[in-house]
C-alpha cells in the first residue's frame, strides 16, 4: 500500500506488496524491495538500496549525505539487506568516495536512534540497541552486539561474534567471540553464551578460550602471542579467524581485562 499522503518520487523502484506509510517522502534514485514495511514520517533519501521484508520504523532517515567535511558530492549509495528491522529515528549515512557506499547486511535489528555514519560495513544479524553509533569506516563483522549508547570512532573495526558492553566507548579494534567491556575498553572474556546460542560447539569455544588465554592472559605482548599461537595450535577456522583479524589491526587490539 502507497499511502496517498507520502510522496514518492516516480523515478524510484518499489517492489511488490510494500507499504508506504502517511508523510514519508521517498527521493528518486531509490530501490525498495518486495514486501518491505515503511513507517510514517521516514525519509529514504537518493541512492537507498533496501532489501526485501524489511521494517523502518518512524522518523528514520536513511541515505542521506555524509557528515564528513571531505564529501564533495560524489555518487555513493546505502544498502539495507534483507529482513532488517530499523527502528525509531535511525540514521543511516551514504558512502563516501572512500568505499562509495555504506551497508547494512540482512537479519540486523538497529534499536532507536542508532547512528551509522559513512562508509560502514556491518554485517548479518548484527543488534545495535538504542543510542548506539559508528562513526565513519568502521566495520562490524556478522553476529556483533553493541550495547546500548556504545560508540566507535572512526576506522574502528569489530569482529565476527563480538559482545560490547552500554556505554563503552570502542576506541580500539574489538576481535571476534570476544565481551568488551570498561574504560578503556578492554577485554572481558570470551562471548560464550552468544557462541552456544549460534551452534558452536564446547569444543570450538574451548579452542577460543586457550586462543585467547595466550593472547590476554599470559603476560605476553602481541608478537610473542601470536608467535605461540601459530606454532602450538593446530589450524582450525576458530585460529585462522583470530590471526586473521589481530595481523590486519593496524589501528591495535583492545588491552587485556
């Protein structure tokens, strides 16, 4: 349903069994796939890509141009995949000529008022409760959860599976199956709990949990960590995840608890 009381650009694609609620304005070099829900008063501004099943709840803003000083207009574009539920207020920034677009993948809950800026890429079934925010370039790997009123600053990336506590501020690289925690952040045990919820096994998170214990709790710097780390754990996709991501943290890892 197009509610006669939105405006909606006629250059803009709209797929089937979607809804247009009262007083939402939708520009024109936007997509809108089948059965997506969009709420009173939401503005969907030019290069919004949003998928399928999809919630946007009133007084979001997505796809509007960048906060950023150094954005000169170029073309970028937002993508919201599928089945995302985006709540009250949010706002969803475009790309940059960075990385020209900013995403959102599928299966994400973004709580109210959640800001992410430019050039983000977060991935599926991530949750971001209320007042949480990336600032611009930051990276979220699948399954994250940001507390309430968390924050990142720029380039700041977070890992696969990662737990960050309210009102943490996540000055450094958080890396995946981790709880984050404290100012300054720092490491807090592995995400357990979250890891039994998605399926793995005792095993898998016990492997993290020796990974980890070397990593954080052994006294040893990161070099000499990750030196044990390859040499005396067998290859598993639990380790090559973890090297993987603490070898690509130029901007540094968080401190051990």
């Amino acid at each position: 349903m197009l509610h006669k009381n939105a405006y909606i650009d006629p250059r803009a694609k709209i797929g089937q069994n979607v809804t247009i609620s009262p007083f939402s304005y939708i520009y024109g070099d936007v997509e809108i796939a089948d059965n997506t829900w969009i709420g009173p008063n939401v503005t969907i501004f030019d290069g919004a890509r949003i998928g399928e099943n999809c919630k946007i709840f009133p007084g979001a803003v997505i796809s509007a141009i960048p906060q950023d000083l150094k954005f000169y207009g170029e073309y970028s574009t937002t993508e919201i995949g599928n089945n995302t539920v985006i709540r009250e207020c949010v706002t969803i920034h475009r790309g940059t000529i960075d990385k020209q677009k900013t995403v959102v993948g599928d299966n994400c809950l973004l709580m109210g008022y959640v800001h992410i800026a430019h050039d983000c890429i977060v991935g599926n079934d991530c949750i971001f409760a209320n007042y949480s925010a990336l600032s611009g370039h930051c990276v979220v790997g699948d399954h994250a959860i940001l507390e309430g009123m968390a924050a990142a600053p720029q380039f700041v990336k977070i890992g696969s599976h990662a737990f960050i506590a309210g009102a943490t501020i996540i000055r450094k690289n958080v890396p995946p199956f981790v709880k984050a925690a404290r100012e300054p952040i720092s490491y807090m045990g592995v995400n357990a709990i979250g890891l039994r919820r998605r399926g793995y096994a005792e095993e898998q998170i016990n492997r993290i949990q020796d990974i980890y214990r070397v990593l954080f709790q052994k006294g040893l710097n990161i070099s000499q960590a990750i030196e044990i780390i390859q040499r005396d754990f067998e290859v598993s996709e639990e380790r090559n995840i973890i090297l993987d991501f603490v070898l690509s943290s130029d901007k540094g890892i968080i401190n051990r608890g």
